[in-house]
C-alpha cells in the first residue's frame, strides 16, 4: 500500500470513545466510519472543515442507511441517502 503524508488512517473499537471522534486532531477534509453508529453527532460535525464530507452508517439496526454528510462554504450541511446495507451488531465490551 502506497504511503501518503495527508492520510491518517485510525482504527478502533466502535465505544464512546470512538463514536466521540478525534477532536485534538481536528478538523478533517474526510471522516469515514466504516462501522455503524446512530448518528452523526453536533461533535463530529464540529471535527471537520468547510466542504468536508463525513460518510457512516447511521440507524438502530439491522438495516441501516449509509450517508453521506458535506458541510459547504455557508455553514450548511447537506445529507445524501448513499444506500441502504444490513448490519450485524458485534458486542465489542470485553
């Protein structure tokens, strides 16, 4: 895999922790959960720049919506229903 000096890519357990972002790196261009979670919370959206894009998939499950969030040049944000996938909850508490 190619090394890029602008990509930090992170890996985790999706807890309270994760679901909180990363704010004493923020902001991002980019942010992807790759991971469920039930939704995008004032905190992340603070995480990211203007014309940023947060993509998760967001819901209470089993189904859920994958959604693309883009925050513009006007403090807006829009959300786009990408598609619809089905996920398995894994606990992850030890």
């Amino acid at each position: 895999m190619p090394s890029h000096s602008n990509i930090n890519a992170q890996r985790g357990v999706a807890h309270r922790r994760c679901l909180a972002g990363w704010p004493e790196k923020a902001p991002f261009d980019v942010v992807i959960y790759t991971g469920p979670v039930e939704e995008i919370t004032e905190s992340l959206r603070l995480q990211v720049l203007p014309v940023a894009e947060l993509f998760a998939s967001i819901g209470h499950g089993p189904v859920m919506q994958g959604e693309l969030h883009r925050f513009n040049h006007h403090n807006q944000w829009s959300v786009e229903i990408i598609f619809e996938n089905l996920f398995t909850i894994i606990n992850s508490s030890p």
